[in-house]
C-alpha cells in the first residue's frame, strides 16, 4: 500500500469523528470571559457587584428592554460593514462608492456605540455609589487582561507591539 494512502486512513477517520462531534464550549473556568453571552456576563457582574434581588430584576428588566434595539443596531452595522468590505474588494469601485459605503458604516457604529452607551448608562443608574466604583474596577480589570491577550497574540503571530 502507498505510504500517503496509509496516512490519508487516520486523517479521514479522525475528521469524520469530528465532523460528529458537538463543538466544544467554552472553558468552565472563564464562561464570562470567553462566552459573549451578555446573560453570562451579567450573572458575573451580579455575583461580583453583589446586586441584591430588586437590583437583577431591574437589570434584566433593562436588558430585556433594549435587547431587539440592540440586536437591530448590531445587524445593520454587520451589514453595513459586510457592504463596506464588498465596495473595497471591487476592483471598480470609485471613491465615492467607497466613501458612501464607509459614511454609512460609520454612522451605524455610531448609532450602536449610543443605544450601548444609553443602556451601560441606564444600568448603571440601578447600582449603588460603592457598586459603581466596583463595576469600574472590573472593567479596568478586564480592559487589562483583553490588552494583555491582545499583546501575547501579537506576538505569537511575530507582530510588534
């Protein structure tokens, strides 16, 4: 038998194996880190901010509020960047296609960052002075940890910086 032939064997057994296999969730040990769930995250922040009932309730109130908004808002701006990323591959395309697409992108950015900003905001409002000064030091926390990730893959992928 030709040595490729036998390799090919246990590389098509083990692909049709995984192609089988559930896709492996994220690490018990880092769910609100890894997940992007924001209810994942929010029982994390309310485990941390120590949120008492009426506090959870009022924030998921909140979510539940705005969640078809920002669900809308994040797919216009998906579309807007998938139609941005079309413009610039076409060969064709003049500059002002190119601008019009990216004035649009820009501006369902814009319009994403707000609702989020007007929902952080609005959440916020529920938490009490000592609670707010800690979900500061949380996001500061994890702003240092997403910087270091984000430094060791740069590196790994024999980028500076």
């Amino acid at each position: 038998m030709n040595m490729n032939f036998k390799l090919l064997i246990p590389f098509g057994l083990a692909a049709g194996l995984m192609a089988q296999a559930p896709p492996p969730g994220p690490p018990p040990g880092l769910p609100h880190l890894l997940a992007g769930k924001f209810g994942m995250r929010a029982g994390f922040m309310a485990k941390q901010l120590n949120l008492n009932d009426e506090q959870k309730a009022a924030m998921k109130a909140i979510g539940q509020k705005h969640k078809d908004e920002m669900k809308a808002k994040h797919l216009a701006q998906q579309d807007a960047r998938k139609a941005f990323q079309a413009v610039m591959e076409d060969p064709n395309a003049k500059a002002a296609d190119i601008q019009a697409a990216h004035q649009v992108l820009s501006q369902r950015t814009l319009d994403t960052a707000l609702a989020g900003h007007a929902l952080r905001a609005e959440m916020r409002a529920v938490l009490t002075p000592d609670q707010q000064a800690k979900a500061d030091q949380l996001r500061e926390e994890f702003k240092a940890k997403r910087q270091e990730r984000m430094m060791h893959l740069r590196k790994g992928l024999g980028m500076n910086g």
